[in-house]
C-alpha cells in the first residue's frame, strides 16, 4: 500500500537535475515540454471535469483545482527566477509555501480557467525567453533558501518541465 500512495504522489518520479550543463537537443525538448504543458493541463482538466476537479488526486492530496491552480502559481515563480538570474548576479529567489498558498480565498473562488489561461500566457513569454538565451546564459545561477542550494538555468528548466508533468499526471489520475 505504501508503494500506491508513493506512485500516487510521485507519479512520474521525483525530479532528477542535470549535473551539468544540458546539451541543445535535450534543452529543446524540455522547451518543448514546456509550451506543451498549457494545452495539455487544460485537456486534462477538461476530460476530468468541474466535479471532478473537487476531487484529490490520493488520500490527503491537494484537489484537482488545487492542483491547477498551483501549476500557475509555482511556473509564475519560475518565470521570475528566470528573469532574476538573467538580470542580477545569483540572485537568491523568494521562498514560496505552496501548501498555504494552496488554502487561499482565491484558490477556491477562482475558476480554473483563469490559471489555465494564465499559464497560458506566461509559458508563451517564457518560451519565447528560453528559445533566445545563449549557452553562457544557460549558466547563470539563482539561490533557492527553501533548498539551500544554488541552481543553473540549466537545473531550473529541467525541474520546470518536471513540475508540469508531475501535476498533469496527477490532474490525469483523477479521471482513472
């Protein structure tokens, strides 16, 4: 049973960062990865439903809507980690509580279209972003407190694209 909940909660693995600097071709498929997640987080959402977002993914889980709007929430946070690392010198980012932002007002009051539509929107200016940054670029680093640790563009796109498939295949299990 401890395995089940173990792949409810981690369905595609917990995240593996690269070492070291990404070649180009595994850098455009994560970027792929990436412009994909909005339409295919929204087809989800859509094939489980309204009453189906209601519902948790695994016991003590977050909801669907949750879920989605959390997706929106944290690549939000990506977006500016990127434009921090690229415009100051390692920057530390801020350090966000998903948890609680998960219990606000909003989150339950807000259609989950409007995340999905925001999602949207930012992945099309960070793809546009990622498409155009050079191999020194790639290198610039932030510092993450929560993680005690500092991470290359590199590192902060692979777990980018990892987050977005981590979630879309919770909000998919829904329907199952």
């Amino acid at each position: 049973m401890e395995k089940d909940a173990k792949n409810l909660q981690y369905p595609v693995g917990k995240v593996v960062l690269p070492e070291g600097p990404l070649t180009a071709a595994e850098r455009a498929a994560l970027i792929e990865e990436v412009a994909a997640l909005p339409a295919r987080l929204t087809g989800a959402a859509r094939k489980v439903g309204g009453e189906g977002l209601q519902r948790s993914y695994r016991p003590g889980g977050w909801t669907g809507r949750q879920v989605v709007h959390h997706v929106a929430d944290v690549h939000l946070n990506f977006y500016l980690r990127f434009h921090l690392a690229l415009t100051e010198d390692h920057p530390t980012v801020p350090r966000v509580n998903p948890d609680a932002w998960a219990a606000l007002p909003d989150v339950e009051a807000t259609p989950v279209t409007v995340s999905l539509a925001l999602l949207e929107a930012l992945h099309a200016r960070l793809t546009v972003l990622l498409w155009a940054l050079s191999e020194e670029q790639w290198q610039r680093t932030f510092f993450h407190p929560a993680y005690g640790r500092t991470y290359t563009l590199d590192q902060a796109l692979a777990q980018c694209a990892w987050h977005g498939r981590h979630h879309l295949a919770h909000v998919e299990s829904i329907g199952d």
